[in-house]
C-alpha cells in the first residue's frame, strides 16, 4: 500500500501510463506524461535546495501546471501550501515568509522572495526531458501541504497537513469511495485542502481529473462536464450546491456520486436534490481542515430533510475516529459534548505555534488507552442509529459562503485601519441560520477627522480590501455611535447580531 501521495500516482502512471490524468481546455494529459513532467520539475527544484522538510510556498493559477509543479515538490520530500494570486499582495508576502522554503515558486517576482517559475513548454516535451524518476525520503508522516486558515489572533494558522491525512480517505469502500472509472471535475480553490479531494482522489484512484482553472463553476458547467468529458461524479461546497438546486435542478443528471460540504446542508434544498434524483447519492460530508477534508459522511435519506437537528453528520471515514467528549471523556450515546477526531485524519499541528497546537492537539485516554485528539470546537452527539449530529459551536468561529473564518481575524484587521476605536465583525444570518455575509460595524477616534475611518465606510470596507482575502471582507461596514455591551461591559454579540438582521433587511429594502 503507498504511503505517500506521490507514489499512489506514479503507480497509476505505471499501470495505465496513456490514461487520462488530467483534461484541460479539452486537452487529456495522461498519466505518463503527468509523472514525467513532474520528475522533471523535481530534478530542477531538487537542484535549487528543495528537499525533505522544505514548505513550499505556490502562488499559480488553478491549472495543469499547478498540479506538475505539486506533484513535483511531493517528489522531492517537499511539502506544498498554494496561496491564492488574487490574496492581497501584503498578505501573500506575509505568508511566504512564514514557510521559509529556499524559493517560491510562481510566474511573478512580486513576493519579496526568490521564484522558480515551472516550465510554460507543453507538458509533454517538459516529460519528454525527465532524466530519471524522482523519490525523495517521505513517508505517510511526511508534510504534504499546509493549508493557512483564519486565526482568532489577527495572524492566519498554517495547518500542516501529512500524506497519510488525505490518503486515508481513498482506501476501501464506503460514500467516500473512489475509483478507476472516477471523472470528476476541479472546482474548489486551490488554497483549500478540498482541492486534494478532487485532484489527489481522482489521481490516486487512477481516474481523470477535469480541470477548471479559475473559470466560475456553474451550472452549465457541470452540465457540460458531464456531456463532453463524462463527469460522473462532482463536489460542491454548501452555498453553491444550494445555487444549483434552486436555479437548474436538473444538471446534476447523469452524475452517479454528489458530495456536499462546507457548513450545515440546508434540509430544504437536500429534499428538493433527493425528490428530483432518487437513485443519486447526495452525500454530506463534514471535517475541518486540521483533519483534511472529511472525517464523516452520511447519504441522505427522504426522512433526513425533516430532521429538526437538520441532516446527520454521518459515520467516520476510513482511517478516523470520532469521539464526541466532555471533560475529555467519551460521551454516552445521545449525550452532548464536543467532537473530536482522532486516528490518522490529524495534522502534524500548527506551523510554529506549538502552545496553539498542544492546546487543540490534545492527549486523551479512551478505552485506556492515550489518544491523540483534535477538538473541533464542533459540539454534537451520536444519536440511536449511530450517526453523529452537528449541534453548533461552542465559539464565535462562522462558515461564510462555505469558508472558515474567524471574526476576530476581521476586527483586528479592522482595529488597524487608521481612525477606528473599536469594531464588530457581524455575521448576517438566513433563515436556515447559514451565513452569506459579514457587516461591520464601527466607532471612531474623537481624533480622527483625517483618518481613513472618518470618511464614507466604503473607504474602512476598502483598508480591509487591501489586507485580507475576498472571503474575510465584510460585505459592508457601519459606522456607528457605539457598540452594545452587556452588563459586564463586554460586546453584546447577541444585541449585534439582531442588528445586523434589522440593517440588512433595510439594506436591502431600502
């Protein structure tokens, strides 16, 4: 069995060398040709100091290229964390220096750092030129890709993410299954450890890989995915599966598996997918990204979408563990507590933040034993039937539009925009208690007549534009006379959150 990401697919280059690996712009690259290119960029990038231990930071597009140059770090013992080009420049710089890899690879120079650019030759002439395979010392423990996620102290987390976290998923059989015969299309950002469910689970199964690059997803799209390049199976995150029921329903014909995740499926669009494909596995599937990708998964059943609790959670994927606890005790069936994920699903930790890391990364005993856990800060129970059910969280922590985001990342990149005293990032909640968007809302310095804060709020929404990414950028900021407090003198975020309903209904409604 392959222990690391790399092999998996260059044992499916040996075993179906001319099959489609990847389809771009029409085009197929097929195993061989994939492999070798890699081996290729691997042997430049071996010759500029990237070996085992490396964290490689890659700012390119979503492309065929992306995948070689990944492909090609893994091969030589590196680790890869992909930074979205469209990030803030100053954002992008910050992060780079943070992995402190001897060269960034990417097509621009702009990072304040030294840049390998990966070949921009057709891919089968760049195969063409592999001097021999590359295989450098990695294992299942081995950093694979670090994926940064909002932080509660203003500064993004670094999860180190370990081949064995994201191969697990792909043994056996179960919801999750993948194979040979899988074709499925490209559509998260490749910033996020779901791009390893559909690039490295297609290409670990030795299917094909349909890929978008950074076209919007819609529809049409997936519709054209399956009648031109015959997509049979595709994921979606939360907000965006809910877009293709209530526009076209009907595109998911023809698809045999639809995974779901990001944040809480929406019992009202899960009964319309299921009345309208029967015989099509919707599957919900929940894990953060400190245990990559997922960690459960359910098919939902009709009698789901009248659940009060909304859909189960589901059981654990392959090569995981989910304990719900309490006082770092296992929980008893139909008990509260928090979920927390143990077996091979972990990350290594939180790059340089090794307090943060033994504080979420936690040792436990269970059955006698110690256990390492990762307390999601999820609370749920396991119900009568063994499923486990999502109960809300325990902090401030949102999925916006399917992303994670801390509010307090928001507020401190707030507080920092000259002229703001104090700030509230605030979640607008819809009526199945999703959220779509944040709402600042603001006080002012008595000093700051000349301060950005001062002026229209577009300027405050367009400071925070330039430092954070689109996903963290409230949809407006207010300024406001104060921010409520409790008795205590705290910020009354419940008092907030009903203004922000009340303000984003006037919004709207003029």
């Amino acid at each position: 069995m392959d222990s690391t990401l790399h092999a998996a697919v260059t044992r499916r280059a040996r075993e179906r060398p001319d099959h489609p690996a990847l389809v771009e712009d029409g085009v197929a690259i097929s195993y061989r040709t994939l492999d070798r290119a890699a081996d290729h960029f691997a042997s430049v990038l071996s010759g500029r100091g990237i070996g085992p231990g490396s964290l490689v930071p890659v700012v390119l597009p979503r492309s065929a290229r992306l995948a070689v140059t990944q492909l090609a770090l893994l091969k030589c013992g590196a680790a890869y964390s992909v930074l979205d080009p469209d990030w803030p420049a100053q954002r992008l710089e910050s992060l780079v220096g943070r992995l402190r890899a001897p060269l960034a690879v990417a097509d621009s120079p702009a990072y304040g750092f030294p840049v390998r650019t990966p070949p921009d030759e057709p891919l089968r002439e760049s195969a063409d030129r592999a001097a021999a395979p590359m295989e450098r010392g990695a294992d299942g423990a081995s950093p694979a890709m670090v994926i940064f996620t909002s932080g509660t102290t203003g500064v993004p987390k670094a999860v180190v993410l370990p081949h064995r976290a994201a191969l697990r998923l792909f043994r056996g059989e179960g919801p999750v299954s993948f194979g040979a015969d899988h074709v499925m299309p490209q559509v998260s950002n490749a910033a996020w450890d779901m791009y390893a469910l559909e690039v490295w689970g297609t290409l670990v199964a030795g299917g094909t890989c349909l890929l978008q690059g950074d076209r919007m997803f819609l529809p049409e799209s997936l519709r054209r995915a399956v009648d031109e390049d015959g997509a049979n199976a595709v994921h979606l995150p939360t907000a965006l599966f809910n877009l293709f029921v209530d526009v076209d329903p009907g595109c998911f014909a023809g698809l045999r598996t639809v995974f779901v995740s990001g944040e809480a499926m929406s019992r009202a669009h899960a009964a319309r997918f299921v009345l309208a494909h029967p015989e099509t596995p919707l599957v919900n599937c929940y894990g953060p990204v400190e245990c990559c990708m997922f960690v459960s998964a359910h098919r939902v059943r009709p009698q789901d979408c009248d659940e009060p609790e909304g859909v189960p959670l589901g059981t654990a994927a392959p090569g995981t563990r989910i304990h719900v606890m309490a006082d770092d005790k296992v929980c008893l069936p139909g008990q509260e507590g928090e979920i927390c994920v143990a077996g091979e699903a972990l990350a290594a930790g939180y790059l340089g933040q090794d307090e943060l890391t033994g504080e979420r990364f936690r040792t436990v005993t269970i059955d006698g034993v110690p256990s390492r856990v990762y307390g999601t800060g999820d609370q749920g129970r396991v119900d009568g039937e063994g499923l486990l059910r999502y109960l809300g969280r325990r902090d401030r922590q949102l999925k916006v539009r399917g992303y994670r985001v801390e509010p307090a990342e928001v507020e401190h990149a707030g507080r920092s925009v000259p002229g703001v005293l104090n700030c509230a990032a605030v979640p607008v909640r819809e009526a199945d208690g999703g959220c779509q968007s944040m709402v600042l809302a603001y006080t002012t310095r008595p000093d700051s007549a000349a301060a950005v804060a001062s002026g229209d709020p577009l300027a405050v929404r367009q400071a925070l534009a330039a430092a954070l990414p689109e996903y963290l950028v409230p949809a407006r900021a207010v300024l406001v006379d104060a921010l409520p407090l409790t008795p205590n003198g705290k910020l009354d975020r419940a008092a907030l959150e009903d203004w922000g309903r009340t303000h984003d209904r006037r919004n709207n409604h003029g």
